[in-house]
C-alpha cells in the first residue's frame, strides 16, 4: 500500500469580522474519517493547520503553502487535502479569464499579506505532484470551482444529470469557429466577431499556463495547449460550489460545520465505496435536501471512468 499524506486547514478567523464557525469542527470530522481510511495521526504523516493553533501550525499564507509542497513533494504518495474557510475571487492579474476573476482562497492573514489565487494552487499541489502520486482535495469555500485550475469538471443538477465542462475541448472548438469566419470573404464585422472568439478561445488556454505568467514570445496556444495535455496528473478535486457561488455553513445537531464537508461526510457513511459520479450526485442531492442551492463540482486532472471507485 503506498505511503499515505493528509493536510487539513480549518480557518474560523476568530476574532474577525469575517469570522466563521464551522471550519474547526470540519477538520475534526475528516481527521476522523480518515483515521478510518487508513490515514495516520502522525505528524510525519498529518498536518493540520487551524488558527486556534501555535504559529507552526497557523495557517498564514506563507504555511499553507509551505505545507501543501511538504504534501506532494514525496513519489509514490497517496494524499489528502481539505480545506474548510473562506475562498473569494480578485482581479485575474494575466487578464486571460473571460470573467476577468480568478478564484482564490483565504489564509487567515489574507488581509495583510493577501488572498492565494488558483494559479498559485495549481503551481503548489499540482505542477509539483509527482507523476507516482496521487492527490485528492476537498474545497469547502465560496468561489472554489475553478480552484486548482483542473481541464475537467463535471457538474450534477437536481435530477442527478451530469454534464461535462471540459475546458480544453471548448477552447479549441472556440479556436475553430473563429478561423471559420474568415470563410468567403473579410469584413471589419466579421474582424471584430473573430477577436471575441479569439479572446474567448486563449483565455481556456491562457489559463492553462498555471502559474501567471505572460505568455512567451513566440509560443503559441498549440504549444500551450499540448505542454499542458502532458502533465496528466491523477488529482481529483470535489468543491463546495460553483466559481459564481458562496458555501454555506451548516448547523447540524447543534453542531456548526461546513455543509459541504458535512455533505460528503454523510455520503461516506452510507456507502463507504461509492463511484466518482455517485458521491457528485448524491452529494448534490444531499445538499438540495438540506435547502442548500450550492451546486458542488468535480474536477479531475486527466479523463477517468467516474464510475470506478473512489480513490482515496
């Protein structure tokens, strides 16, 4: 069985006038579910970052990140990563996304030392994963669809329906189209309905890049896109919602909990084998029930069969 590596972050910020009151009680339950799935307590094997805890284990921006590269930087791992607090959007510094924001989420000392956007996410638990390894990451926080910047992500609406989000394709189908155009003749119209297509069509590869930067000169989207394609890493990412809504806190048995986190919780204990696609519907089912509108999201880093297990 391969080594196995947990990293847990609750941020309540106490004290603050964003504060939350769920996220600490988040990191209890999954610490216990994991020592379940055969997941150590060991601190060599788990860390958990909250911000009732000594400066090592506060989770500032500059831990967070600290620990998410101790979380992947071993071969041949099979790691867990949940992350219970607020998630926000700010201006996409690269200008590349259509909606001109780029998710983030929210260290507890974001306010001075600013937010951790998708790019960064990506370039930490990602880029760094070695190919042996695997990654498996709970985003209970508002804004958090497009966190780790996946290519594939799958949504459930309420009749259990799954559609596909597959940003590559679209990109290039976006590409297509705007080449098209040009067919029999030029005109300044269709000039201008070409760069929207155009725009449209680099900002899914743009986007792809992962780490902010501008693109080269002289390297185009086929090269982007084709560079990106090779990483096929096995990361699997279940988000708490959609890019464009907030994650609720849940009040359970007196009990204050992220609803998300508390969502797949329940949805382990009544099938502990589910399939990929099971655990996205149900867990959408379950929070449609509970009156929560939030629409959670799978995203993985390669195309899997979602109706083989869970892996965790």
């Amino acid at each position: 069985m391969p080594r196995k590596k947990s990293l847990l972050i609750g941020i309540n910020y106490i004290g603050s006038e964003h504060e939350l009151r769920g996220c600490h009680q988040d990191v209890e339950n999954v610490a216990e579910f994991l020592s379940y799935r055969g997941y150590s307590s060991d601190p060599t094997s788990q860390v958990i970052l909250r911000d009732d805890m000594p400066d090592q284990y506060y989770p500032s921006g500059h831990n967070i990140l600290a620990a998410m590269d101790w979380l992947v930087c071993e071969p041949g791992t099979c790691n867990f990563l949940h992350y219970s607090g607020h998630g926000s959007q700010v201006p996409d510094p690269t200008g590349n996304r259509p909606s001109g924001l780029i998710d983030t989420i929210c260290p507890v000392d974001f306010e001075t030392r600013g937010q951790i956007d998708s790019d960064t996410l990506h370039h930490h638990l990602v880029t760094r994963l070695p190919p042996s390894s695997t990654l498996f990451v709970i985003l209970d926080c508002c804004h958090s669809g497009s966190a780790l910047e996946l290519p594939f992500v799958y949504r459930s609406d309420d009749y259990g329906n799954v559609s596909v989000i597959d940003n590559l394709k679209e990109g290039i189908h976006l590409m297509a189209e705007a080449n098209d155009i040009f067919q029999g003749g030029f005109s300044f119209n269709k000039l201008a309905e070409a760069r929207d297509l155009y725009a449209g069509a680099t900002s899914f590869f743009r986007s792809l890049k992962h780490m902010g930067e501008s693109q080269p000169a002289g390297l185009d989207e086929d090269d982007n896109y084709a560079a990106y394609a090779q990483e096929q890493k096995m990361v699997t990412m279940f988000s708490g919602c959609r890019d464009d809504q907030t994650s609720a806190d849940a009040n359970i048995n007196g009990m204050n909990e992220g609803a998300m986190s508390w969502a797949f919780l329940e949805i382990m204990k009544q099938n502990p084998n589910p399939s990929y696609l099971q655990t996205l519907q149900d867990t959408r089912t379950v929070l449609r029930q509970s009156n929560y509108t939030q629409v959670p999201q799978l995203s993985v880093g390669l195309e899997i069969d979602l109706n083989q297990a869970l892996a965790l």
